[in-house]
C-alpha cells in the first residue's frame, strides 16, 4: 500500500470514490503569502483607489479560484461550495492572504482553499509585477481542518 | 502615477491595451517547491509506478493550469502559447518544480509559467494529502524572463 | 450594514456563507426582449431552417450559460440545477426570451434565470448581427421566484 | 440567401470561416444599463468600501466575461484580445455600464463588447439583489465598431 | 410523443427537470477502444517511460473529462461525480479504454462515463499522431448501468 | 528517439514548442458515425421539429468542443480557430458525423476536427439514450489535413 489514495494498487491515477463517505459540514482554512519589494508594499499601502482594486483584484480571483478547483486539479471531486472567504492583508514584507471555505459535501475541501490562496497570491503578481518583478509566493499551506473522517487537524507548531 | 499597470488613472481595474506592443519571441521560466513529510518523500521516492503518476499527474496539472491562465487571472490577455515544460525533481525535503513557457505574442508569459509552478504544486499536494496534510508551497517566482520591451530579465542574486 | 451581502462589515467581497440554509425546491423566472430590425424579424420568420437554427442556437446558448452563472458571477455559489427552459418568441419588435431555471438546494436560481436569458440575448444577436448591427437586449429581469427564506416573489405591477 | 451568415444553405449553424479575412485594429465599444431602486442607488453612492467592491466585482466579471465570449456564445471565433475596459457609473435610476474591446485578428470584436457589458450587469445585479430583487438590465447595445470589412460603423441618432 | 426526452411537446431542447427524480447511488460503465498501427502499439508496449506517460496523460484526459461533461453536452445537468476511474490497456490492435463513474444524484452518469472514455481516445491519439496519423476511435458504448428508474442495463449480446 | 513527439527524451510529458512551425492556413476533416436503433432512426427521421433540434444540437455541441479542444486534450496548444463545419447525416444504420476545422496557426487541427466529431457523437447520443441505451460511437478518424510541414494527407485506401 503506497498511502497515496489517488492511485490504485497497480499505480494508476482514478478519482476515488467517495460513495460511502459522510455528508456533513466541512471547513478548511489556508494561508499564505507574496513577498514583495519595499516599492510594491508603499504602492498597496498607499491611501487611494489602485489599492483597493488591486487587493479587490486578487480577492475575486482568489473565490473564483475556489470555484475552479476540480479543473484545475485533475483527481479533485467537483462539490458544492457554501461559503467563500478570502482576506488579503498587506504587511512590511508583502501580502498575507488567508481563506476559509466551507461545504456540506463528502470530501474536505483542503484543496479549493489552497487553490483560492494561490490564486488569490498569482492574481497580485499579475497586479504588482511591472514594480515587481521579483515578487514571490511562499508558505501556502492548510492551516486547520474541521470534519470529516478524520475530525479536527490543526498545523501543528513548528 | 501608481505604477500599477492594470488599474488606470482613476484607480479602477482594466486589461491594459496591449495593441502597440510588438509581436515577438518570448520565454518565461518559474520555479518553486512543495516542502513534504519525510514520508511523503519516501514514497515518491519508491521506485514503483505510483511515484510515475503522482508527479505525472502534477506535471500535466502544471501544463494544463498554464493554459488556463487568462481564465483564472482576471486581468491577464487570452494569449497564443508555443510550449509548455514543467518538471518535478524529488528532492529530500520535498519536490521542486520548474516551468518554461514560450510565445509570440504581444505580451510576456511569466504569469502562465508561475501559474503552471502553482497548479503542478497545488496537484502534487493533492496526490500526496492523505499522507501528509501539513505540505507547503514555498518558493514561487519567476527566475527568468526573455523577450518584450523589457529585454531579458534574470532574478537577482540574494 | 449595508445590506449588500456579499460584501463583509469591512466591505470585502466575499462568497456568502449559505451553510444554514435549507435545501429545497426552488425556482425562478426570468424573461427579456431582443428588438431587432424589421429585416431582421422578417428573416427569422421565414419558415424555413434558417429561422430554426438562429432560434435554436439561442436556445442552446442559453441552456449551456445557466450551467456557467457560478463561472461568469465571481460569487455565485457552485449549485446544482434539476431543470432549465429557455423559449424565444419572435414578435414585431424582435424576439422575447423566457428562462425558467429549477433546483433544490441551498441557493436561489435568479442568477442562473438571468444568465440563461442575458446569453441567449447575446447569441441571438450574434446570429443576425451581419443584417442589425443595432440590436438592442432589453427588459432582462426576473419575474418570479418560488422557494427558499423568501419564499414566493412575483415582480410587482409598474 | 437569408443574410444570416452563421448558418449556411441549408440552413445548419456553422461557425464562419474567417481566413481570408485581413488580420488588423479593431474596436468595439457597447453599453448598456441596470435600473436600481432609489435605495440600492443610495447604498452604491456611499462613500464607504462596499461601494467600491459592488462596482469593482462587477467590472471585474465583465472583463473576464469579454474573455469567455467563445465559450458562451456558440458561433463566436476564439481570438486573441488586446485590451478589455469597463466602466461602472452610478446615476440616479441605476448604473451606466460602458465596455471598450479591442484586438488585431479575423473578426470584429462587438459580441465580446457586449458580452462584458452584460456580465458585468448580471454581476452587480448578483451584489445587490439582497436590497431590490427588481432590478432591470436594459439598452444593451452596441455604439462603435472601428476595423474590418464594414469600416467604422456608429449607432444611427434614434 | 418522439420519444426524445430532450426535447418539449413543441420540439425545442431544454434540460428536462430532474427534480422528482430520486437522489440515490448511480453507477454506469462505457469502454470503447482505438485502432492504432503495429508501429503505435510497439511504442505504447515499450517498457521505458514515454509508455507509462501516454496512458497516463490519456487516464487523467479521460477522468477530467467526466467532470467537464455538462459542459460539452448541450442538455446535460451539472452534478456531483462520486468516482471516476478509466483503463487503459493496450493489445495487439490499439488500446482498450474502459470507464466506471459513480455518483449519487439525480441523473445517470452514462453521459459521464461516454465522455470519459471518448476524451481518453482522444488524448491518447493526440500523444501517437506523430507515428500513426491514421488512428481511429471505435465501439463507444454504454456497458453497463446501476440505479435510477430503469434499474440495471446491461449491454444485450450482439 | 520513441516518436512520441509530447514526451520528453526521459519520457516527461510536455507541450512540445512549435514557435519554429510556420504559420500557415490548415485544414483538417475528420467523420465518425454514431450507430442507433431503427426506433432511434425512425424519431430522427421523422419530419418535423424535434428531428430538427436533435441534429441541431448535436452540430452546435460539436463546433463548440471543437473550440474547448486545448480545455480537453493535455497537450494540445491553444490556438485561433477560423471556421468550424459540423455536418450530421440520417443514414439506415444512424448518424454520420463530419466536421471541418480551418486554421492559419502553427500545429495542425486534426485533433480540433476529431474533437468536433466525439462531442456531436456524444452530444446526439444524449438526446436519443432514452429511446436507445445502446447507441455506439464508431470510426471516429482523420479524413484528410491540409497545410503544414507534413503537407497534404489524406487516410489511404483500407
């Protein structure tokens, strides 16, 4: 057994079923950030309009992203989605971006919150990259899981 | 003057016209990494054929997310694409892709090359969650870039 | 509160959480009109096929579009639909549409309504744009809902 | 001859074969309008972020919808596009939406033109559907086509 | 009465409504096969790597292509998918495909099950037409069914 | 050298550069033939509306897929499509399918035209699977491909 639940015994890739699973209310928060330059961060910071669309920018992106998450990976179950944030804050370094989103269906939905954070952080390359080219995505990641199988995973400290 | 290209002068968003730009050879290569379990590792590692289709599947994920790029990115241009390359080199801390992109088009393809880096990562972890729910997606930028106005553009050294 | 609610207190767009809605029979109406040159109306009144295809292509359009609301509307929710008619009259005027869109789950259907009415208007006008550059899609609203919290809406008189 | 070019002889629907048309400029610019209530008028005039995020998803999903204009209207030639604007103002009966498209390919761009338009308009009437289930998109429309075969064409005075 | 479920008493298409129908476990299975030359089946028979890519770019076309079913098929209801595994075996004349999709909706997946096996072919045929321009997809069929009204269908002996 | 031009020398799957190729006009023909009972036949024979739209929709399914192409095969490029032809034919034994794809791009468009084929097959199945479960796709191939470096081809004698 290889542990991976997306191949068979003989290795080949299916989109397992998921028949006997539960229905039943399901969360996943992920998070993650874009590094960006000290003249990218002033241009978001700074009071006016083009911050709120470039952010806004990226906030659209990042639900639709959500939204777009079993064409984009190819063993992901197409399921309902209930709910849909996506929060982007600008820090010293760059943006930190976080989503939750929520279903009541039979697979976890780790996956569309990661694909919704990572959307989210492309969609502001795309905004920033003629003041930054440079910029970077880093520390994408599932930070808490509720329902399911297996009940309630928190990242644990490092 | 925001310096943001993609939002015009009274802040609000717009696919900024590209019609005067020249038509020409462009190249653009992303790379980043997916930071796994040491278990995880040692699975794509195995010699049999699951490691093949898990980072197979990653690797057409990739391709597939780059042409997907003008669907997912709201502001980025429906361009031609020439070529697409992702590769996933398993690594002792967990798998890191590159990705290669080529056009002649009006516009320049680091976008679709960090989106392919994206994608490929975003579906390795998929393949892979059952065993480690904790992966990371650290790294992702663009490395080089070839062609347009802008000429060719190597990240800097850190 | 701005009673806007797909916008958080903060005022950020975000995908409604509709988790604590009951899922059940829901249903929508919605019509519109395509006013169109007399030429125009005289060509898909012709009994031939022609007349068949521009109407039927309409149809379909329509059809397909309700399925792609939750991709065209950043945060619609990802729903089921159990059934969708779309019916096209030509009249003096031009064409009117009519699209009833049918689901049960935790969602109202006006955006699929709509959608449904708005693409087919479109791809109306694609199909006798080379005789009426100067079509006009009009009067595109929705005309009943039946189901969910709000339970029965008709579109009061004007 | 019927006039309709997307179906041929026979009456069978067929997308039009455009190689022998010159590649060059072209433009369209369309609009079209959303009738509100007083009160949803009022919560789009003000002054706080909701305001922008209404507008700014709605610009956002006509811009993206001017991309999928291939895949929802049946007989629509894929084609590269150069530049996507869409404008959202407010006035006292609802909100004025004007879209500008243009590219250098095969065919002109008026259907993508107001299929932004129209997105853009299903979109704020998803935002604001909470406060007034009534609203109307009206006088959808194109205004100008610069390019192609025909020349400049602009909207007869009524 | 036609017969065609699909179309209304006045012969024009629409997605006929599933909402009386029960929700409950569905199964359905297609296979079909392509045609391909001795020097095809050679290289696919080859022990190295590119054998075990094109079958598992055309298994990963195939599963992704059952999730893009209601979008290809005009009348199709967008619906939850449960399972979706797809083989691919090569003999002495080509390759066999055989699907197997699983949900618990309203619908039948035999649409499902058709298009996975019919975007496999074709996936397959894009990654041999180097060698064997010639190559043909054949015997597309329904094997089996599960659940539903009709009950269980199984393919009569020809 | 394996021949399979979308893998790699180490086997990787790849979207192969084609920025070398000439750009060119192309075509390509591809049929294929979906066989029905003789109820099946009979309804699509019989005179009036609903033939018209069962055939109808199946063509608008096809031109359409042909557009989705590079969304369903992993490597093919997305390219510029100059015309699609779908034509359907009721024959004794079922349905004929032919399709023309034109092109002046750098890779050919049989798979565009084999695309066309499968999803108007897939499509006009859909619409008859009430009256005929056990309807079968079959000799669904290239016909003839003009243009590009392989010149003129055209499926020799069997």
């Amino acid at each position: 057994m290889s542990g991976l639940t997306h191949v068979d015994e003989s290795g080949a890739a299916r989109m397992v079923d998921v028949s006997a699973k539960d229905v039943g209310a399901r969360t996943a928060r992920a998070s993650g950030r874009v590094l960006l330059s000290p003249e990218a961060v002033a241009i978001l910071r700074a009071g006016d309009v083009p911050k709120g669309d470039a952010l806004g920018v990226a906030r659209i992106a990042g639900i639709m992203g959500a939204k777009r998450t079993p064409d984009l990976i190819p063993l992901c179950h197409p399921i309902a989605l209930h709910g849909v944030k996506v929060d982007l804050t600008v820090v010293d370094e760059g943006v930190e971006i976080a989503a939750t989103v929520k279903t009541a269906d039979r697979t976890g939905v780790e996956m569309e919150a990661l694909t919704a954070v990572s959307v989210a952080a492309l969609a502001l390359i795309d905004m920033v990259k003629a003041v930054d080219p440079a910029a970077v995505i880093t520390g994408v990641r599932v930070e808490e899981k509720v329902g399911g199988k297996t009940g309630h995973w928190t990242r644990p400290h490092e």
